[in-house]
C-alpha cells in the first residue's frame, strides 16, 4: 500500500500541473540564492567614449525588427564626439520644431469613467508573463476568445525571455487577431482620458517597484492596461496583471512610473474604428510628428531635472528620442549623461534592468562606432541575471564584436541568442550572412 501511494504522489508530480508549481518553486529558489551572491545593481556601467577602428563596419540587417527607424546607410554625425558634455547643461537640439498641439476643442470630459467588458487576467504561476497578460486583456475587449497562455507561447517561444517589447506586441495582433495596433511615446493623462472615454482601452508600459525573487522591492518594467479614472481621488482604474482587477493607482504615481518609458502607450482597436481612433490621436498620428514631439518632452524632463534619479530618466529618455530620429551620436551623448547620474543612485533604486526593456543605447553606440562601450554595456546586462535570456543583448554584443573582427565571440553569440529565442530574426539574419 505505501509503495501504490508513493507512485501515486510521483505520478501527481511528474504529470499534473503540480510539476510546473514545483519547478516554478525551485526556480525562484534558485534565483533568490543568485541575487544574494550577485547583487545586480551593483555593477555600474561607464561609458569609454570615442569611436573606434573596425575590421569592416557591417550594413545593417534589413531584416531587423528591433526597432522601426534602423537606417539602411551610415548615420551622418550631428555633431564632434570629442565634445565634452557639462554634467547638467548639455542641450542637444532636434532637427525639426515640432508642432504645438492643437487647442482643446472637444468635449469636456466627464470626471469619473470605466470601461466594462475587459476579460481579467493574472501573470502568476508562469514566468515573465506580464506582456502576454495585458495583451490578452487587451483584445478580450475586443472580443478575442484566446488567453494569456495563447499569447505567450507566441510571444515568448522560450518561457523564461525576461521581456516582450511592443514591437513583439503589434507583431501578434497583426498576424493572429484580426484587429490593428498603433504604439506611440509621449503621451499625455488628457490623451489616455479621451482615449477611455471614446472606448479605447490604452496599454501602457511603465517602471514600478516591485518585490522581486530575493524578497526585496526592485525596479522593473510593468505593463498596465488604462481603462479608467476617478478625478475626484485622483486615480487611474487599471486591470493591473500583478496585484487585482480593477486596481486604483495615483495620478501622480502613475506619472513617475510612466516617465522611465518617456510615456509610451499601445492601443488595439478593430479596423472599422480607426477613423474614429485617428480623430482622437491627432497628430499622434504621424510618426514623425511624436518622434519629434517625444525628444521635446525629454529635453523638457533634462531641464526641470531636479536630483540623480529624474536626471538619469531625462536624460535616457532623451537619448531614445534622438535614436527614434537617427541622431546616434546625439543619442550616445544623452546616454552617457544618463549612466554617469546612474552611478550616483542608491542601489536599491538602480533600474539595472532598463536596458531589458529599452535598447536605444546599443542603437546609439554601435551606430557611433562606439563598440566596447556596448559591449560592456551587454556585459552587465548579460551578467545581471542567472537566466540571461536577453536576446536583444546577445544580438547586439554579436555586432559589436562583429565590427571589431571577433568572429568567435560573434558565433557565441548568435547561438546563445537562438538558444534563447528560437527563430529571433535579427540572429538569423546574421548567422546568415556570416554562414555559422
């Protein structure tokens, strides 16, 4: 009788979802025992500086998808690289005006609003499924009969990918629902208001503070869906993954929090509503228009900057603006200043895992010629984790050793970044091109 129970309690283990519990234990376990050993906000990246002498400087894949604004030819300068940068007064200027908003003539807006009809779910039990979730919640109001699983194993083909770029995000919508998506930066409360109104359910991405695998509180990006407020208690009604449905977060808060994305938001909506959409957004509408729009934005959070952290913010986000217009080494000098207010943080508040999330700073060092810098920048972000299941990272190190003649290192990559991402286009197209 005892050895029939025993089997039993190993079949129940080995072939129900207790398993995935369990493995889903040791795994945080594991990592819990990584961080104490190797805080990873310890490591401070400092950037060298200067272009550097290449075996070939490599066109880039036009088969990459990172990011939409990858130039086909080199990047001319805007400006001296030897420049030197004064700590709080660098004024990076874009290359156009941008135009002002219209003036407000629509409808006041009510004080209190909430959409019905999203389909709540949570991201536990699974790894890294904050992305999938909030998709999911996303086009369930929509009428989407799929779910957080669904989207994930398109999304993520390996479970533990520590993040899903919008990109990746309007990817699936167009290829799997039937319904459209626009992303934008630099959005604005007013927007998000007569967005919710109109029913259009907003998707943001945000860094929050929350309680990681060690125990503590710790900077990482966090997907909302927006789909209310209450001006009277000054809060946003958001189907938040992590904590509840329906979950009341402070204007103010929220405004931190969205800042450290430079306040960019994904709407899905079907096709026979983009008249209407298109009306709401306005000039957002044109993509140059809030490229431009988004490097003002950042050039105004530089310049009301009052301590290290909203500095470090400012300025990365303006560094992502300039990548977005293709002013790389504009963009490497913004990121310097960004790292170099970084490095005077408190640890416990370093976003060491920023550059999970936004890669604008490979952009602008490859782009640069700045090669050992990203290098060293894909070095801590590798080693910032126990899963490096980064594959952005592996991508751009490869090319950075590319440039620099280091096919071994090159071939590493591409097969640790394959590894991580089966099928990951950038990787392919390099593997590819250098016949590994």
């Amino acid at each position: 009788m005892a050895v029939v129970t025993i089997v039993l309690i190993l079949s129940i283990g080995l072939f129900t979802p207790v398993r995935s519990r369990l493995s889903f234990q040791v795994e945080k376990l594991k990592n819990r025992l990584y961080y104490l050993s190797n805080p990873p906000g310890k490591e401070v990246f400092v950037p060298v500086g200067g272009a550097q002498e290449t075996v070939t400087l490599p066109a880039p894949a036009e088969t990459l998808v990172i990011m939409p604004v990858e130039p086909t030819e080199p990047v001319v300068p805007t400006m001296d690289l030897t420049t030197v940068v004064a700590a709080s007064t660098a004024t990076i200027m874009p290359t156009a005006t941008v135009t002002p908003l219209p003036t407000e003539t629509m409808v006041p807006l009510p004080p209190t609003f909430n959409l019905t009809g999203v389909k709540y779910e949570d991201q536990h039990g699974v790894w890294n499924y904050c992305a999938p979730t909030n998709l999911s919640m996303a086009l369930t109001y929509w009428g989407w009969d799929g779910d957080r699983i669904k989207a994930g194993k398109w999304l993520k083909p390996m479970d533990k990918d520590k993040n899903v770029m919008f990109y990746e995000m309007e990817q699936f919508v167009s290829q799997n629902t039937g319904l459209r998506s626009i992303v934008r930066r630099g959005g604005t409360p007013t927007l998000l208001k007569r967005l919710i109104v109109s029913g259009f359910p907003v998707l943001i991405e945000k860094g929050a503070f929350m309680q990681e695998v060690n125990g503590n509180l710790s900077w990482m990006g966090h997907y909302n869906l927006m789909t209310g407020y209450d001006d009277a208690s000054q809060e946003w009604i958001v189907q938040d993954s992590y904590y509840q449905a329906n979950f009341r977060i402070k204007y103010e808060k929220i405004d931190l929090e969205w800042r450290s994305f430079n306040y960019e938001f994904m709407v899905v909506y079907p096709g026979d509503r983009e008249a209407e959409l298109y009306s709401i957004l306005g000039p957002y509408t044109n993509e140059q228009w809030t490229k431009e729009n988004a490097f003002k934005m950042a050039d105004e959070q530089v310049a009301s900057a009052k301590d290290a952290e909203s500095y470090f913010y400012a300025y990365f986000n303006r560094g992502s603006a300039q990548v977005d217009l293709n002013d790389f080494y504009g963009a490497a000098q913004s990121y310097d200043m960004a790292y170099q207010f970084y490095a005077e943080l408190e640890q416990a508040i370093r976003p060491y895992r920023i550059i999970w999330y936004q890669t604008g700073p490979y952009y602008a060092y490859y782009y640069s010629g700045r090669y050992q810098d990203l290098i060293n920048l894909a070095d801590i972000a590798i080693a910032s984790t126990n899963e490096p299941f980064l594959e952005e990272s592996y991508y751009w190190r490869a090319k950075a050793n590319q440039a620099l003649g280091s096919f071994k290192l090159v071939e590493e990559d591409v097969n640790n970044c394959l590894n991580v991402h089966p099928g990951f286009i950038p990787c392919e197209a390099l593997k590819a091109e250098l016949g590994i």
